[in-house]
C-alpha cells in the first residue's frame, strides 16, 4: 500500500512521525511526503523542506503566494506520478484544502484523510463544508470537534491529542525560566521584537534563575540578530529541550501547540503572541473566540494568562513572571486545571495514531 503524508510545521512533524511508528508495523506499506526532522527520523524521504512554510497569518502568506503556489503544483505532479491509495494531510488546513481539492481526479483510487481540524468553531466555519466535501475522513483532536463535520457528511473521529499519550517523568522543578519564541522563522523574528527586551529584563529581575530559549537547529542563527540575549543558553536538542520544559519553574511561550505541551508536563506558563499590523486587523474583526489557547477556550476563562497583540509587552509580562514566581496558590491553581485538562485530551487512554489506523483498517 502507497500512503502520502503532509505535514508542513512542527506540531505536525511530531503527530506525523509517531502515526508513521504505528503505520510501520503494517507489512508492504510505503510511504512518501513531506515532513520535518522527527519524519525524516522515521524514514520518509521528504519532498520539500519544511522550511518552505515558514509562513503564518493572513498578510505573511499573501505575500508569499506565488511561492506557495509553485511548491503546491510541485506536490501535486509528484503525488500524481507516484499514484497513492491513501493521502493524509495533518493541519495546515489552508495548504492541505488547495492540495487535496486539486487531486480530486485520484478519488477512484486514492482515499483522502485529515488529521487535526480545522479551527471551524473559531473562525471560517464555511471550511466544515468544503472540507467535507473532498476527503473521506477526518480525526480530531478534541472531543467537541466531530459534529462540525459530521453534519455535512464527512466520517469524522475524536483521537485525542499525541501529545498527552506520552509518558511523562515527573520532575522537581528547578529555578529555570524558559522562553518559546515560536515555530516558524517568521514568527520567531516578530515575537522576538518584543520578547529580546522582556528577556533582558527577566535576567536582572530573576537573578536566581537560569534562562533558556527552546528553538529548532534551523532557527538557531536567527537570534545571532538580537542583542541582550548574553548568558541566556539557546537549546535546540530534543531531549534536552524537553527536559527543560519537565523542570522549568516557568514557561514563557508563544501562543500554539507547545503549550499543550507544557499542560502535559505540568510546568506552569504564561502565552505571548504577535502579528503583522494586518494580520492582527483581520484576525480581531473574523475570530468568534475570546481566547487564543485551547484550555483557556475549553474552560471559558484564562487558565493560561494571555498577552496577545497590544498587551504583549514588557511590564505586563515581568509583572505577570513574578506573580507566578512568587505566588504558589496562582500556579497550584493553573495546575490543577492542566490535570484535568490532560484527561480530556485522550479516547480512553488510547494512542491516537494507533486509532487512525485502526479506523482506516488498515
């Protein structure tokens, strides 16, 4: 059996290389695609470097349009040469949508799959429609999301979420801060405006702690450009990294899936984000939800502090790094929330790559 997998960002590198795990133990399965480091790490052969799709928001990927526009005829006569029985696209919604709808002259042969929804119940909700309307599955990552689709026809299935099927050790938290800029070059390089001065000021009002920045190996150089990061360790390493965040007293981090990581490993955070002036313009008038990381939205209110656009910046996040630093009933209370949080985020336990391919029968 011939399986296409696309996953052009980090979170979806991670959800891609452990459903490839799962995949590998079927006998006569080739699969080809597009993936990052841990993707490559299972053996996949990828098409187009992941970064290709450095891009996020609305106004970064306009005017970057050609460029997507020639790798998507690049995917597509490659996927088309090598004919699939199956293609799986993982998030990116924007890039798989344009991609899958332009293999539609496959269908007969080829079975189209979606692994994490789109965001229909934050803002285009049309996309429950048009989603459903060319693939023939969909997994989800949360519990709410099926009925999105369901209603338009499309076999759709709560997984949970990858990240919370890891084990994780539980760790003493040591006197360590980390700072999570983001997983994009793009985006690293609009946070770190801002967060280069929140940094320098958290070395001289936490003395007592150490301070990392987690990033990628290829992202690395990026923060050769900015001054004040002097005796702040940057980490790309895997392990190393992840180690990190188990003992941090404190996670710094750019609004997206790490966070989720970070609800797993039970180390309390704080959430930054920031955009293009456009982006941001367009995302305040089209987005139906109040808060921007998925506990926070779950829960109806700020479990993780939010500093989003405007409220990013020095004093309210110093402010906020020192009442989590100083206030143990304020963390103990993020916490208990993660716990539960964390119970939700799985079908019975189960390893969600294992479902995908039990549900695709594999």
């Amino acid at each position: 059996m011939k399986v296409v997998i696309l996953a052009t960002e980090a979170s979806g590198d991670y959800l891609g290389s452990e459903l490839i795990k799962v995949l590998k133990r079927r006998d006569e399965i080739e699969i080809k695609g597009i993936g990052g480091e841990l993707m490559i790490k299972q053996g996949i052969n990828s098409w187009v470097s992941i970064k290709n799709f450095n891009a996020i928001g609305i106004y970064e990927v306009l005017i970057r349009i050609f460029k997507f526009i020639k790798i998507m005829n690049f995917i597509e006569k490659k996927i088309i040469k090598y004919k699939p029985h199956l293609i799986i696209t993982i998030d990116s919604p924007s890039f798989s949508y344009r991609v899958v709808k332009k293999l539609q002259t496959l269908r007969n042969n080829t079975s189209f799959v979606h692994y994490v929804a789109p965001t229909v119940w934050a803002w285009k909700s049309y996309r429950a429609k048009l989603f459903s309307g060319i693939y023939d599955q969909m997994f989800t990552l949360f519990k709410f999301e099926p009925n999105f689709f369901l209603k338009y026809g499309l076999n759709t299935k709560f997984v949970g979420h990858q990240i919370f099927f890891k084990k994780v050790k539980k760790a003493k938290k040591k006197k360590i801060i980390v700072f999570l800029p983001g997983s994009r070059s793009i985006e690293i390089k609009n946070n770190m405006k801002k967060l280069r001065f929140i940094i320098e000021k958290a070395k001289s009002s936490f003395k007592n702690y150490k301070l990392f920045i987690l990033t990628y190996n290829q992202h690395k150089n990026l923060f050769r450009n900015f001054n004040g990061l002097k005796d702040v360790k940057i980490e790309t390493n895997l392990k190393i990294k992840e180690k990190l965040m188990r003992e941090a007293s404190l996670a710094v981090a750019a609004s997206g899936s790490v966070t989720l990581e970070l609800i797993n490993f039970k180390t309390p955070t704080i959430v930054f984000y920031d955009t293009h002036w456009i982006t941001k313009i367009l995302l305040k008038l089209l987005v139906k939800v109040k808060f921007a990381s998925m506990i926070n939205i779950i829960y109806g209110k700020e479990i993780i502090p939010e500093f989003l656009f405007e409220k990013f910046n020095t004093n309210n996040l110093i402010s906020k790094m020192n009442e989590f630093l100083t206030n143990e009933e304020k963390i103990r209370e993020q916490l208990k929330h993660f716990s539960s949080f964390s119970n939700l985020m799985l079908d019975n336990q189960k390893n969600p790559s294992e479902l995908i391919v039990k549900y695709l029968k594999i």
